[in-house]
C-alpha cells in the first residue's frame, strides 16, 4: 500500500514538473523599430519562443499581437514610431497568461510576422514587416529642360555602395562583440563621400541605416537607381584566427577559386535566412541570366573592377591574396552591371578587427576604394557621362612644375579646363612643388 501511493506521489510530481518546464514563460525584453520608406520592421526581443498570433482591427486601423504564456520585462509603450503610419502601442495582460499588444494606426497597413532563432547573444526575436504608404513620399526631381540642352549635359556615373548585413543579420562578430554590420556601414558612409567629393559622381547607399535588407532586393535597389556599378563592402570571419587581409570578389559561375572563397559566400549566403527570408522559391545560380551575352562583357568588366580596387587596398592594409578571387555570392546575381564585392579584413583576427575599429583606418579603407573604381571608369567609363568627358584620351603629357608656374597658367597652356586637370591629378589644392609632375590629358 505504501509502495502504490509512493508510485502515485512520485507520477504526480512527475507531470507537475512537466507542466511547469512547458508552462515556462517568455520574457519579451524589448521592442526595436528600424524603417526605409514604404518599409518597416518592428522586432520583438525574447529570452525564448512562443506562440503568438498577429490580426489586423479596422473602424479605427489597430494591428494587434497576442503572445502566449508571456510577460514584459521592460514598458514598450514609450516607444517612437517615427515616420511609421503608427500613432502608439498599448500592451495589456489577458488571461492564461497571453500578453497583448495593440498598435493604433493612421491608415491601413500590410504586416507579416515570423520568428527567427536565436542569435549569437542567446537572443529570440519575434519580427513584424511592415509594408506602407508613406506619410510624405519624396517627390521626383522635375527639371525642364530643351532637346538641345539635354544633349550637352554628361550625366554623373551612379555608384551603388551596399553595407553588408544590417538590422537582425549582425554579420560577423569579431573581437569584443564588434558587429561586422557596423563597420562595413561606417566604411560604406565614407566612401560615399569621396565619391560626392568628386564631379561626376553620384553614390547611392543601398541601406542607409541599421535594418534588414534581403540579398535580392539590394540588387533590385542598384538597378532602380540605374547604377554603373555596385559594390557591396564586408567584412567577414574565418574558422582560424590567424586568416587576415583584404580581398576582391566577382561572380563565379563554374565554382569558387580557392577553398576559403567558397566558405566566404556560403557564410554570406545565409544572409536571407538570419533575416527570416524564404529561400523556398529562389532559382538556382544563373541559369537564367547567363542566357544573356551581355553577361559575360558585364562579368569581365567586374573583373576589371575588382583588380582596380585589389590594387589600391594592397597600398594600404595587407591582401588576403594577390589576385581577385571568385566566387558564387547571392548578392552579385542577375546584375548586368560590373559588380564587386570586397572583404575589408577579418573580424576574427584580433589585430585586424582592431583596425576595422579605427576611423583612420576605415577612411583609408574607403579611400582605396574610390580610387580603385576611380582608375577603372577614367578608362571606361560610359561614353554619355562626364568621366567619360573629362578623362578619356588617347595620351597623355607628362609636365615637371618650374618655378613661377601656376596650375591655371598649365591648364591655359594644353587647353585644359583647370577642374579636369586636378581631378586628373587627384590634387586637393592648387598649390604646386618645383619639381612636381603632373600628367596632362590631351583629349581628342
């Protein structure tokens, strides 16, 4: 008697520990907002996951989520939603434990939500995408102009600058949980403006802020833009500490070029899935785009880019190789421009991600970059731009400074406007050295 009622004790205590391990609540530490025009993502930070359900109220517009067996542990009613078409969130605690949180909107939206795993900081995420009509939508540039005056104007070469990562997708983390998501942005910024500095070129940042873009829409943004050439800035983490220095990539087509190239794109690859992005539906490689035999003139153009720039990083930091590597990088396909994709360094090796840390360092990083894709576009650039104006002929002088000249007196002298003939000599200031050389474009 005694045995069958310790039997039943210890059965009872059994599927009371069971219930409680599944009745284990989720903590919901906090909402963060990122947004793009048209575009947002709201996530939802949980120490586990949970099942949750997410509708749409109308007359007045709510969105609503409820979260089971949850509860807060910070308020996120205070949280801003600038931009977005929501006015606030209100949270509040229905029964069996479900926590609800109501968003009241100024107009209809699309949402979807899905949970991602955890990260590398042991954090679930519970994500909401938002699709939206924005609130003040930036009008197109209307320029009125005539036939005549639209033939003389030489259009600016479009650059596409794509920071890696961003938003959920963290990228590599390196030495005190640096972000390689941060880096490549802060690189990216700067190369923008060398690229602003300089006449003839407009940059175009594919993700300006911290939020989550999919592979294929980073390149749908280049070709809305018409850009001339895409440059998408990394930088990754290898399996041993000791792997360093720099390297360009192209699109492969027939395997990657050495086996760390290989890992590289693969590693990037999964960018998608850390954003929560069905790749279900995705074609393979380019089995469609080869097709076109534009592609094989964009891809080697790309090449040509790649060693531009291979050239000017190996001035400044260490090269991980000596030619440009190859490899089958999500990020690159279906582009019909010439596209590139650098790996500034490794955040896994201590000294490097140290550098990657450094300001100076990303502005040298950023630097050889422009100069890189520079040095390409003075030699083939499009002819309708002004690049293609500016600096393309068939020789060039080489002019050593005397005494008393004056960089507008040389320019007078070749029949060169004084802005070409410093853009061409990459000078930051008129003053001239005796002894200095300078090369002078002789245009056709």
């Amino acid at each position: 008697m005694i045995s069958q009622a310790f039997n039943i004790l210890a059965v009872y205590m059994l599927l009371s520990l069971l219930g409680l391990a599944c009745a284990e609540t989720t903590n919901i530490h906090g909402l963060r907002v990122s947004s793009d025009s048209g575009s947002a993502r709201l996530v939802f930070d949980l120490n586990k996951a949970s099942d949750h359900k997410l509708f749409m109220l109308s007359n007045p517009d709510r969105m609503v989520l409820d979260i089971e067996n949850a509860s807060l542990d910070k308020d996120i009613t205070s949280t801003t939603f600038n931009h977005l078409p929501i006015q606030r969130c209100r949270t509040a605690k229905k029964r069996n434990n479900v926590i609800r949180v109501v968003f009241d909107l100024d107009s209809p939206l699309k949402a979807k939500s899905f949970l991602l795993p955890k990260n590398d900081q042991g954090v679930s995420r519970l994500v909401i995408d938002l699709d939206y009509k924005p609130k003040h939508p930036v009008p197109e540039k209307k320029v009125a102009a005539s036939i005549e005056n639209v033939q003389k104007v030489k259009r600016d070469l479009i650059i596409a600058i794509d920071a890696g990562h961003g938003g959920e997708d963290p990228g590599a983390v390196g030495v005190n949980r640096m972000h390689e998501k941060r880096v490549v942005y802060a690189i990216s910024k700067k190369l923008a403006k060398y690229f602003e500095a300089r006449k003839g070129y407009q940059p175009i940042m594919i993700r300006t802020g911290d939020y989550f873009i999919p592979l294929a829409e980073r390149r749908n943004i280049a070709k809305q833009k018409n850009a001339d050439v895409f440059i998408s800035i990394h930088a990754d983490s290898f399996t041993k500490k000791k792997a360093h220095g720099a390297s360009v990539f192209t699109l492969s087509t027939k395997g990657a070029s050495s086996a760390s190239a290989k890992f590289l794109a693969e590693r990037e690859n999964k960018a998608d899935l850390v954003g929560g992005v069905s790749l279900a539906d995705k074609d393979d490689v380019l089995s469609s785009v080869l097709v076109d035999l534009s592609m094989t003139y964009k891809m080697e153009s790309s090449v040509d880019v790649a060693e531009e720039v291979l050239s000017e990083l190996g001035k400044v930091t260490t090269l991980h190789g000596n030619r440009v590597e190859h490899a089958a990088f999500s990020v690159l396909k279906s582009l019909d421009i010439p596209s590139i994709l650098v790996e500034t360094g490794f955040m896994s090796n201590p000294k490097e991600a140290k550098n990657l840390s450094s300001s100076r360092f990303q502005s040298k990083i950023a630097r050889a970059i422009f100069n890189g894709v520079d040095n390409y576009f003075k030699k083939k650039a499009p002819e309708d731009t002004y690049i293609a104006s500016a600096f393309r002929h068939n020789r060039a002088v080489i002019y050593v400074v005397e005494r008393g000249d004056t960089l507008s007196q040389i320019a007078m002298k070749y029949d060169v406007h004084l802005d070409q003939l410093m853009e061409f000599n990459r000078l930051q200031t008129k003053n001239l050295a005796i002894g200095q050389t300078l090369q002078i474009p002789i245009n056709n």
